[in-house]
C-alpha cells in the first residue's frame, strides 16, 4: 500500500501497455482472501526458527526490551502481505512472517495487531512501535517517520475474467475503477480522473473501500469495471478468485515498501535495519516470500530513507 507518483499520472493516461490484474473476493466469504480454505497453507517458513542475534537485541530500546514485544501495527485486509486466516483472529502473509522473524532477531515476540491503514503512521511510536503493512516509500511519508526498505512491488488492473467489458487499460475515463482508500492508487486515481475532465473526457468514477478485500468483492460482483492494486495483491486475488478475475497486460509503476518506524526513535530504527539485513543475508528473508510465491518482489538491502521521487 503504496504513494502518489505524479510521474505515473502522465504514463497511465498515454501508455497502452498497462497493467490489469486480479486482488481478490467473491460475495461470498469462499472468495474471500483469508478464508479460501488454503488461504495459509502456501506459507511453508516457520519464523520461529530465526534465532535472536545478541547485539542487535542490544540495540533494542529498553521499554520494548522489557515488554518483550514488538508491536506491529498492519491492515490485515491485503493478501498475501497480511489478512486473518480461517479461523478469524490470526493474522498470517508475508509481511507478518517477516514481522515475526525480525522480533526473533532482536530477542522479542511480535504482536501483529490490526489497524486501519491510513492510521498506522500516525499511531507510530505511540500505539504500535512499527507498522509493516505494505507501504511504498515516497517523500511524503519520508516526512512522517523513518522506512526500512524490505520489498519492492509494481501497481496492476485487474478485470473479470475475460474482460466481458472490453476494458482497456490506457482507456480509464468514464469507467467505474474500485481502489483502497487511502492508497496509492487511491491517490493516483483522483489525478487520472481530473486529466480525463480536462481533456474533455468523462470523469472517472471512484468505488473507494477501507478494505482491499472489499475491493475485489464489488470487482466480482459487477459494481467496478476494474480494479486497481499493487502487483502482488493482484496476483494473489487472481488466484484465491478461482479464476474469477484476470489481470490485463504488465506490472508498471514498480516501488520500494519500507518498515515504518518512529523518527523519534534512532535506536529502534538501527534495530529494525539491521535485524531485516541480517534476514536478507541469512537467507531466511527469501525463504519467507518464496513461501507465499512473492520472491520476485525481493531487495538485496534494507536501505533507510532510501531516495524516491
């Protein structure tokens, strides 16, 4: 869950090879990310296995060393990232497994509680001590609170199968376009909209949810023409539809995502950093998105504050 790029307004709207793909739901719960019935079983890595690193552990502040926790603030509605599994409560995907191997670096227990994704950053360094929950680094949360860049992932369309509305993805003024509040995409949608006005063109109509799962439910159900997500959402969604939705043409628009950390709080960044380097160099960060099949969005350093446009 990603940034504004003003660059990519310009892109979209000329380039006839964007990219259109799935993120996930039916109206009923069996489409639904989380209770798929396989929704966790991709997950192979177990992170209780990453072993503490002591001098990481003592960089630890000494009010989250005490706690033994580390609380992690994510909207758990964006699969395969973070969403709650079957049984309602446990928050499972990617970004939660490498929530738990970091605390595991630094000698703590993570606790994933779920949050409304534009209240995360916020709440950092008050609420939660970090927020993992797939936000793409860009200037303006660069202004809010330090990042640790952990992934790298691309923005897609998605339509239902078949593309029974002939959507063309260069082609996005007058259409129905369902996006996440508060998201990249959510900002970038505004922007196209207007350049379709401008131009003289109809204006796009927005079907904006909290939830990224509802998202892909209205996109199932025929209330959006498409949907727009980042890349591995999409693809994920594609396939927990049961071939319900497809994805139109290429990733674009590819991003670092980066772990939210207080700029109040240098101690805990360097822990953060440094724990997610050493999973990057262990190995264990691999094996983690191997195991939910999003190793290709996989960065060889985990740069602080890392320059972005």
């Amino acid at each position: 869950m990603r940034t504004s790029r003003p660059a990519l307004l310009t892109a979209l709207a000329l380039t006839t090879t964007l990219a259109l793909a799935a993120c996930s739901t039916g109206d009923d719960d069996s489409a639904t990310p989380g209770s798929s019935g396989t929704s966790s079983a991709a997950a192979t890595f177990d992170p209780s296995s990453v072993a503490k690193d002591d001098a990481i552990a003592a960089l630890v502040p000494d009010k989250i060393k005490s706690a033994g926790t580390l609380t992690v603030g994510s909207d758990t509605s964006y699969a395969p990232a973070e969403y709650i599994d079957d049984d309602g409560t446990t928050a499972v995907g990617y970004d939660v497994d490498i929530a738990k191997a970091l605390a595991a670096v630094m000698g703590l227990k993570a606790d994933v509680q779920t949050a409304d994704f534009t209240g995360i950053i916020p709440a950092i360094g008050s609420k939660y001590d970090v927020g993992i929950s797939s936000f793409t680094i860009n200037p303006d949360r660069l202004t809010q609170a330090n990042m640790v860049e952990y992934f790298e992932a691309g923005e897609a369309f998605a339509v239902p199968k078949g593309n029974p509305g002939k959507v063309d993805g260069s082609k996005l003024c007058g259409l129905t376009v369902g996006v996440q509040t508060g998201t990249v995409e959510d900002e970038e949608l505004d922007g196209l909209s207007k350049k379709c006005t401008d131009a003289g063109d109809k204006a796009i109509t927005p079907l904006k949810y909290a939830k990224q799962s509802e998202v892909t439910t209205a996109l199932v159900g025929g209330k959006a023409d498409l949907m727009y997500a980042d890349s591995p959402i999409i693809a994920y969604a594609i396939a927990q539809t049961g071939g319900q939705l497809e994805q139109l043409g290429d990733v674009f628009a590819s991003a670092p995502q980066g772990i939210v950390v207080s700029k109040d709080d240098q101690a805990l960044t360097d822990a953060v950093q440094k724990a997610m380097q050493k999973l990057i160099d262990d190995g264990d960060y691999g094996k983690i998105l191997a195991a939910w099949g999003n190793d290709a969005g996989a960065v060889k350093t985990a740069e602080l504050n890392p320059s972005v446009s």
